[in-house]
C-alpha cells in the first residue's frame, strides 16, 4: 500500500513558462524510457519479485521514487505551459516569429484535451503503453533492462538540458541527470550482487543447461558482407566476457540449412499453390 | 545494399506440425524482444553509426544475420501451422480434447488473415510496432541496449524450448539460444571496446559535465519505504561501479521540494479555478 | 439499413483557409473524445440494444446524426487546407513568421497522405482506435460513458472556438456546441428514464447482491496522506448519494491484507528464486 | 512525493491456481478501465488541479489508493499462474479437458514473457496505453469521466465474479466492488460539491457563454429514422435536465447545410480533378 | 446527412449460438480489412471526392452499404455469444471438450467487456485503428486500394465459410461473398471508367513529368540474388503494362551510390563521435 | 540467408541540412506505405510462398531491393539532420522565422531519442507496426496489395518531390518514383502472369465453387441514397470486368432481412433487459 506526502521530491518550478519546452519534456515523462515506464517497470518487477527480501525492497524503493518523478514532471509541465497562447490566430502570427514557433513547436492537446496540463504522451503526441517496460521474472535480465533504462534516460534528459537556459528547468533536470546517474550505478551495482549471490551469470540465463546449445555456434562471429573491418574489434578474438568460450570470426559464413520447401496449405484456405476447394 | 543467397541459415523444419506452438513462437518473431526487434534495431543501429567503421560494419553483420533469422522463424511457423484444421466445428470437438486445445491455443488470424503462414505479430497477435526498438546515436549507450534485447530474448526462447518436444523444433531453438550466447558476448565485448577506445564509460553519457549534475544526490539510494531491507545490498554501500563516488543510503528522506503551487489557467480553456470567459 | 442525402447537416464553409486550425480540428474528429467515437459508440450500442425499443431507436438516432458529424468535420477539414503551401522550401521562409507557423502547425500528412483532405486521426496525427469507444450492454452503464464523452466532446469544441476568428469556422463549432448542449441533456434525462423504468440505480450495476461486497468498505473514504484537506468535502460525510449508506472517513487507515508472500516459479521458467531447470 | 508499506490494503490470495482467470483478471488491471487507467487518471488530474485543495488532496488520496488495487491485483495474478503447466505438450492434452482449455485460454505472454507474472495489458494481450486515461484540467467534466469509469469497472468485476468459485479470489473481487461502491458514490458526492462550490453546472463547461452557441437546435431531438419510438422517451420532452430549456422532438429533420462543393486540390499534390502539376 | 431504417440489409441469425465462431467473425468486423475499414476508407474518399458527381454519389452509396454490413455483423455476432457459458469453472471443464474450446477459443472481453455484445475488434482482439484505412485524394491509386481491400476481404470470408456448417451463418457470409464479388467487379471498373475519363493512367500519378524520373532504372528489374528464377516472369521482359516501355533483367546488378559517409553529430547530442560538449 | 555489401544502391546526400524535410521523409520510411512496409511485406510473401519458383524468387528479390531502400532514406535523413540547432532557445527564436519552422516543423525525437537519426516513424512521429503489411497466402491478392502499395508511395513521394527544391534530395527521390514505376509494372505483369499460369482470377479468390454464393446480389449496384448520379459509370451498366455476370443499378433498393430481435443476455452478465442474477 502506498502513501502520499505533499511535498515534491524536488523543486518543478521554471523561470517562466515556455509551452515549446512542455512538449519536448513530455519525452521523459511519456516515452517509451520516460518516468511512466521506469515507474510501472520497478513497480511490477517488485510486486512480482520472486528473490531475497532485500531485492524486492529494493525494486519497490525505487519504483516508489519514481512515481514521485512523474510527480514532479507533471508539475513543471503545467508551469511551463501558463500562459500558451490560447487565440493564436493568422493576424496575431503575423510579423511574430516567436508565435509562429510555438504554433509548430507546441502540441495542440496541451490547450484543447489538457487545458494546459500534462499529458500521458511523449514529445510526438504518442500515448505511452505497457509495451515499453520489461518485468520477466529472471532478476539478472531485468536489471540490464533497469540499467538499459536508466542509460537511455540519462542521455535524453542530458539532451534536453542543453535544449534551454531556464534556470528553474536547468536545476530540475540537474537533479533528475544525478537521479539517473546514482540509478545506473545502483543497477551495475544490483547485477554484481545477484552475481556474489549465485543467482545469476552470463550468458543469462545461466540455467539452461548448455549440453542443450548448438555450442558449435556460441562463440562465432559471422561476417555477413564484403570486407572484414568487423574482424579487428574485441568481439572477434579472445576470451569471451562470460569466461566460458573463445571467439572464432567466420570471414566467409555459408548457410548451414537447406533451401526452404513450401509448407503445403489446405484446399478451404484458398492459397495460391494449394489443391482445388472441397466444398461443392 | 543487400544479396538474399536461397539457404536457410540453418534448417527450419519440425519433426510434425503444431499450430499452438507456432502460436507461441510467433512471441520471438513479432514480439517486443522478438527478431524482427533486433533486426530493425541493429540495422538502423548500423545506418546511423557515426563511430569508427569496425562499429559500424559489426553492427550491420548482425543485422544482416538477423534478417535471416527472421526468415528461419517464418519457414518454421509455417511449417507447425501445416494441416491446421479449417473446418473446426462443434461435432468435431466434442470428444476431442486435442482439437479443444487447438480451437483455444491457436491465433484464428494464422488461418483467416494469413492462409497457414507466419505474421508480424507476437503470441497474442499485437503487431509488431517501431517502439520495441532503440538506436539513440550513443553507442555506448545502444550496446546495453542490444545487450538487454539478447539477453531478453536468450530467456524468451529457453523458455519455449522446454515447451516442445518436437527435435526439430528443438534444434532451431538450440542454434537460437547459442546464437544469443554469443550476441550477449559480443556485445559485453563491444562495451569493453568502447572503454578501451576512450568512446564510452559509466555513468553513460560520459560527456556531461559532472558539475552541471546535482551531484548531492548522484550517489544517494533514498529508502522509500517503511523497514530497511533495501540497506542489505550492494548498492547501498561502498564504492560505486562507475569509480567515482560512494553509495550513500537515505534510511528517511525528505522531500527536497515545496508543496506544489497550482499554475494559472487561461479564461477560455474553461478549466475549474480558472477565470471567467473573455468571450462575449 | 442506412441511407444518405446530399445535403449537410450544418454548412462546413469557413471564411478561408488555414491549414493550421485543420490540424486543430482534426483532435473532435479522430481523438479520444471526437466525432467518430460517439459515431461508432453509440452505433455499436443501439445495435446491441437489449432493452426497449425507444432505447435502441434513440440510441441509432443518435448515431446516425453522428455520422454527418463526421461528414461536416471532413468538408470543413478539407476547405481549410484548400491552398495549402506545397512547395513551403527555405527560401520562402525566410522572411515569413506566418509560413513559418504552417511549417510547422500543420500535419505533414495532410499533404503527403491525404492530398489536402481529411485524416481519421486526432490533433498530434494519432489514429483513431476502437479502445476509445464503449459498449457495455448496460444501458445504465454506457449512459454515463456517453455524457462523459458528450461532456469531454463539448469543452475541446469550446476551447477551439476562441482559437479562431473565422466566422465560418465558428458558425458551425456554435452548431456542435448547441448539438452537444442537446445530448448531455439527452443522457441525463436518458439516465432518469432508466430509473424510472427500473432499469437503473446507483451503484451500477444494481444486480449485483449487495449482500456479496465486502460492506465494510462500501462507504469509507480511505485517506492515503498526510494532512486532510479531503476530510472537507461531500464526499466524506453524510448520506451517500446512492441513498444506502453514511460516508465514513478514515483519517489513518491500515492495510487489511498481509504483507505478500512471493510465488512459486516453475524450474523451467529460469525466473530467480526458483528450482534448477529439470532438463539434461 | 510517495511511500510503501510492506502490506497489501486486502489480501490477495486465491484458494488455487488458475491461469486461466489469471488471464481474465487482466482486464481489470490492464483494460481501458482498469485500475492502472484510474491510477494514471486520478494522479493526474490530481498532479494537474487548479481547484481548491480539498478537491486536489482527494484526487491524489484515491490515485494513492489505486496504486495499491494495482499491487493487489499483481500479486493475485502471480498466485494464480503458479504451476501453470509450462510443458504441456501435445502428447499431455491427449486426454485431459482441463490441461486443453488451459492451454487455449491462457495467454501465451504469461509464461514466455513475464515468468508466471502479470503484465500490463488486458484481457487479450492488448497493453494499457496513455489515451485511457482523461484528466482536462476541467473538475466538472473529470468527475464525471472518474465517474464513468468507476461504474465501467464495477460492472466488469462483477461479471468476473461468477466467472469462479474460488473464495480467495471473490473475497477480493468482493472487496474491490465495494471500493467502487464507494468510489461512485464518491465521484457523485463531488459533482454535487462542485454544484454547491459553483465550480460546474451543465451544460458543462458552463463557462461558455450561451448567445455563442447555435441555441435554434441546443434542445432539439432528431429523428433520424423511420418510425418514430424514440419520441416515448423522456428526451424528447419536458423541461431539459439543465433546467435551461425545454426538449424538442423533431419526427422530419431535413438538412441546414447545403451540398458540400469540393475543396480545390493544389497541382502538385496529383489530385484527381486538380490543375496540370507545375513542374517542368 | 444520413437515415436509418430498422431492417437489415440480410438477415443476419444463426441457427444456434457459438461463442467461437463469434470470435473468428471479428476479423471481417474489427480487423485490416473489416467493414469497419472500408466503411470509414469509402465515407472519407466520398466525403473528400474532388472529381465528377458520378464518383463521389458511387463512393458514397458503397460507403453507406457498408454501415449496414457493420450493422448485420453487430447482430450476428450477439446472437453468436447467446448463452455463452458465464460461470465456466474447473470443475465444469473436467470431462468437457466442448466447454475446453469454448475458454480457449472464446475473446474473454466479449463477456466482461461488452455482456456478450460484438467489440470494435478483430479476431485477436485488437482494436480497430485509422491507420487500416486510405483515402489519398486520387482516385486512380484509391480505387486500387479498394480493390485490394474487396480482394482481402472476400478471402477472408471465404476462408471462414468452411469453418462453420451452420446455415444461418453461411447464408449471410454467402450474401458477403457475393456483394464483395460485386465490389471487386465495381472497382475494376471504376479505373476502367477513370481512364476512359482522361483521369488515371499507369504509372500512378499519372501526372508527374516523366523527365523528372530517373528514367535509366523505370524499367529495370534488379536480381538480388544468387540465381534468376526471378528471370521466368512476364515482368523480366517484354513490354511493360503501362506500355511505355520494355521489361529489362539486370543479372548482377551493382550499387549506383557511393559507401555512405557518416552525418556530422552536434557536441550536446553526446553521440558517440561526436565532439566534447561545449557546456561548462 | 542475407549479405551486405557497403554501397548505396542510389546516393543519398542532400546539398545541405533540412530537419523539417527530414521529418516529412519520415512518411515514405516509416509510414503506412513506406519502405518499412513494402520491405516486411514483400520478404514475409516471399518467405511464405507457396507456388512456383519464379514467384517466390521475385519476391525476394525486391524484397532485398526493399532492404536497400530503407538503408538509403536512413542515410539521407541522417544528413538532412546534421546541424540542426540543439540550442534553440526563446531568444534566438526572437526574429528569425527560419528558426521559428524549424522549432515547429521537425520532430523533437530527431534529437532527443535519436542524436540526429533516423526513426522507425511516419512523419507525425507514429510508429510502424505490423498492421500495416499484408501476406495473404494467396499471391493473386497480394500481388493487388502490392500494386497498392507502390500507388500510394509513389504518389506520396511524387507530393515530397515538389516541397524541396535540394538537387541531392531530388535525385534521390527521382530514383525512388522510377523504382516505384517498375514496381507497379511488375506486379501489373506479375497479376497477368498469375492469370496466364491459371492461378488466379476475378473474383479473387477464384477458386470459391460460384454456386455457394448468394447470386442474387453479385452483381448489383445499390443507391443507398436520393438522386442517382452513380448510375452514369460503368459499374452500373454492361458486362462485369470479371466476365461472368451483367451490372444491374437498383435505383430504390430495399433491405432483405427483418428488423432485427435482440439477443437473449445472461443473467450474471448484469445487462439492461435481462433476467435477475442468480447469485444470492
């Protein structure tokens, strides 16, 4: 069960509002890496977790900040879209260059479906969906995907940062690029305890037990074109990371399955190629 | 630019068909970590790179394989959907618990839409959409991502390996799971490389300036809940993995914010608290 | 069966062109609240009528007058992109604010896709889809879906009508407005006909045996923060508008269930936590 | 900001497994009117609302409130996917009913993807996405979208009621009918507060002023059908419910527009019917 | 403006219930190629016709068809769920196949979502979205759209009469397949008639300046790959269809463009490359 | 199986940086009729082929082609974004209207998900899905569709040639058209070579016994509306294109089935009109 403060984690507040800006902050909140998927993502992943207690607390700390994110995003949303330009009509934007950009530059749900407010979209007017986050069960696949997450994250919210010079906006985002950074570390640092614990190893999964691989092909690079640049990286020579095979570069793979025969179809089907229909 | 030579990568054929399990696999082909994911993902991965051309060859060699692996999957769902039954009615299940099982476990749209062959679909039948997929520009950052993608997929396809225990089957799942040993290998290698190559490091990006961060809370975990569990773990103490701070935990944080303040609503968005219409 | 004259319903002709406000338009056609939802939701609805006839005969009146809803949005969408800049290249937007607006307030595949015609898509170019509508087969139901969709319908129409000066444009959104004004009336007084038929009453449903809800809870307002504002309202004392029960606030409610216990994983699964994989 | 306690607000444990309800029960958590959609609905408009703070502080103590119906109904799936039969192969169905309605109604995803845990998407495998969910910045219109969507819900786990026989999962379902009890009553008691504050009235908004509107056809019903039954009802006559008028029955409506005349197509845009394309 | 009458266009009854074939029905209701698409595609080109009166009163006519064909698959489809077993526990499946392929074969949302009503959805429940549907503004290219959907969506019904044996079901799939019968034949004559017009011609548009073509490959069919079975066909030479040129083979094609140089990336994207950020 | 080699097929460089173009691009890579379509759709086909070599053969081959041009657009968009401003703030904006498009005009993910490259989007920035291809089975509908799809993207690439007067992006898109022309020629000639081989037919499918369908109405054109304008074409007169029936105009059609009776619900299923639920 959960609880609400009435405090932010952080403050949301802008030097002045700039409807251009609320768009392209949606991407954090509602992208396919914004607050809304790492929120529903810890927060299943913990209500699902299977692990030591000190895992599932974990997931679930985390998963709880982030709904406070999402908190504080929506918050600077509206403060940044006071005062849009409801009336922007053709005159208006007539020898107005700054109306002209936020007519293009905003999404027009904000005023009409929002009434100024936050939206659960991304910087393209996209709905978010339940298709964007990972819970599997498997702990060690997960936390790639958290840290995954985290990576891709950061790097927006880092690309934004330099996208204004409000200050309100620029100590926001300070504090979420610092969030994301103590994240990936917590997620790097989660995957070397699962590892110290034994429940988890590369290749993940770590149970499947390999006799059943096709380990003739398990640490083969094929080299699918003309040239061979790929043959001069890490991946094609060496120990392999999870310290069980080789590297071999194949320079000139060749197909190790015969051409395909057509599967046949049913005559009711009425498939080119299939027998005449049954039915008179 | 791109050659089709007429072999399968390897062979695609069951030892019998089975229309739920071509169901089920349809989950590695369309799904949200399937093939076609992976695919799209390493190619535009690949068109996009602006790294060194071993990067950008490596990608676009397994891109390439990929598409291929998405012609092996195709070839083999139609092969399990072979001799479904059409002409499924009720006299005919009566006594027959199997044709039950097949009338259920079955995607109707695997006859109806595509005359017993494959579709770009996971194993509900949701179509295959551009979000599953990332390529940000960042290398560093897309290898955790492609990363993430084989080792979601590795867990994904084991999973449906125990499912079956059709040889033929089962061999094309084995050649998979080695593949996807060697594609998480490759691109922990990958990662290696770019360290090694001064191109990438922790936390990612690498080229944000850390004084711009809110660096009082980069290394801070914040226990969001009632008991203390979450302090057991490795994130909670000692040096972080990006080898820049030291893990710091918050037992009771406080939020850093005020309390909200509401913004200002515009006369005509007719919002509640807003002002009285200017429109006469 | 359904039939169709040539005529409008309500003249679509604006004063002139604006490609912009097209756009605009475009979210009371093909979004969440537009036209072609209460189209589709209340022909669904009359067709799955299951109560008396004035019910079903009402309901497709109602449809059927949506039908050239959509048939008027589409005109009108079509006239205000009449003359749309095609060739809109940097040269010409040089030293233009208002080309610079239709670059980018406009939706590129008005011209690309649909040739200066209407889309079924909302304002940011999103399809529409069927999970916007509803069609419960409760009429007591999907009466309240309908007034909150004629409500949501009539405030987005209202916040479009100060967003232009043209004449045209606003003659035919006072139409939608004044038709909108007539169906949240429709719904209330179609929500007061069911009860007074006996086919309705608060909670909805009322066929459910109150004896099997868990009556504890049936009218306590659960106060899940700190401080309690929310103690103020109606909604936390007095009778309950169903006129069954006496609203209770808990101002420091506890969890009734325990803490959870984690599931049991199959071996197979390879989730974390579980049994080692029982395959050799 | 937010916090977790270690304990659910109802147990959530049925007496056995059931995948096959598990997948059922994923309309009320992943469905358009699930509870991650009143969650997502109520934090927003909470998160967004302009109004006074009894109306902000109950939106944000129900969204509260919904995040742990969302733990609830979690951690119910995941104890009724408990020993799904992961190989449940051809040879098992043989004989056995049960073994082949599990594998037809189950969804595939449950076991493939999330290891035997829930997922966010509904009944059939369709993820939750942000169009959902409605928050305008409007209280008046909102309440009765929240209002909506409490009776949908109530209706749908009323019918999942009888739907088993497992008193672990009725007590539940018993208890989230009775939270809708109260959650109507509730949306209800605060229509009639926002009344009594003269924050809304109908027509809603009531801010738009009236001489706007095209008031000739504001009460008129449209008979847009042969036969006239829908006159019986009370929305065709009899002051209207807004108390601003008075209901009209129109048995032979005809046309207020004209023939629409097409739009004209620009040359280049390769319309049938446009001028020559201008290009050389 | 539209008009219903209250028959339908075909009677539309099975001879008994079957929950099953409900759901199959679904695919020509809610899916690609449904009546819900060519409904909305053959509405918006009339509503958007630019060309003579005959094509805009034809489109329009078929459009209008069609929401019948909307409507007697509504009907059909609740007379399908009739009597779908609500309270389908274990214990009734023990010893029932039957009642197996009924939980497996069934769209748990037609129940719990719409009481045994038909959804806006297609066989596997996904909802019905715009982006089925086409409506360009040139008729010659519209007109072979809908051909293409009249093909897909007469196969389709083809394939589901052989899935049942009741009469009443047939009747109207064979009423189906005889108006789309109608229809392809329609069309085919529809692009007979545009081009007796002067109004289409191949290729499509007709009225790009063929100069502006890079006319070296308009002709050329390139084999990408090993082999030239590709060589057999009428499209590897002769004449070509649009009688303006001659079929040529290219055997060993060759790229024409250079290998691809990477874009340039700006210092605050932090893409890998890239040079240092300029932020201090 | 597939290899790579590392030349364009066309060369895809612009004379300078557009963003706003880059986006309108976006259409014909990631839209309904994109290359991201014709590509799965043509290798799907192609993979599922079940009739003669030479068919199955061609359709890998463009297939392949297909591949290639998503390289191509991939790199041009890559180029068109190349120093889009990053930094566009409200005071550079001031008085610069070019500044001012380009702020609305492109897709703010370019940049903040992408590090200035290409999506898997159209070009309002919706993703690609799976629905939007076809593969039938049946190569006689297929080929339509494929016909289909080189209609609507040529026409939508013909619009795109006319918004930009950049030499490089002409060149391309010149490459593109002329492809598009053999494209439509070959499955022009491929249909014939469907026909020549007896392997297709109108109706399509042909092999649906004539008799099983409802004959009556398979040739029929009904008014669905006063006036019959729709009388003057061709499809309302004369011998049927398929060469088996005569056109008939039914000026005043009528419908051939009864009103419809409403279907009997269940009781548990708490609809409006049935009977009381049985649970106590």
């Amino acid at each position: 069960m959960f609880f609400h403060v009435k405090e932010l984690q952080f403050k949301a507040k802008p030097d002045r509002p700039n409807p251009i800006f609320a768009n392209r902050l949606q991407e954090v909140l509602g992208g396919q890496f914004g607050e809304m998927t790492v929120m529903m993502q810890y927060l299943f992943q913990g209500f699902s977790c299977k692990g030591p207690a000190k895992y599932k607390d974990m997931l679930l700390d985390i998963g709880t900040e982030e709904i406070a994110h999402v908190e504080m995003l929506c918050t600077m949303i509206a403060h940044l879209l006071e005062g849009a330009p409801v009336a922007a009509q053709e005159q208006a934007v007539g020898a107005n260059p700054m109306l002209a950009a936020i007519m293009g530059g905003t999404n027009p749900q904000h005023l009409i479906v929002a009434g100024a407010g936050p939206l659960p979209v991304n910087s393209v007017g996209v709905p978010w969906n339940g298709a964007y986050m990972v819970a599997s069960g498997d702990l060690m696949a997960d936390f790639h995907a958290n840290l995954n997450g985290e990576i891709q994250g950061r790097l927006q919210v880092a690309r934004l940062y330099n996208m204004t010079d409000d200050t309100g906006v620029r100590d926001m985002l300070a504090f979420m690029i610092a969030r994301d950074t103590m994240h990936q570390n917590q997620w790097l640092a989660a995957i070397e305890e699962l590892k110290a614990d034994g429940l988890g190893a590369y290749p993940v999964p770590n149970t499947f037990p390999t006799q059943r691989e096709d380990t003739r092909v398990s640490y083969q690079f094929w080299n699918m074109s003309q040239g061979t640049e790929s043959q001069a990286g890490r991946w094609a020579q060496g120990r392999t990371p999870d310290g069980k095979g080789t590297f071999e570069y194949l320079a000139n793979p060749t197909p190790l399955g015969p051409m395909p025969e057509p599967a046949k179809p049913h005559p009711e089907l009425h498939n080119t190629g299939g027998p005449p229909s049954q039915i008179k």
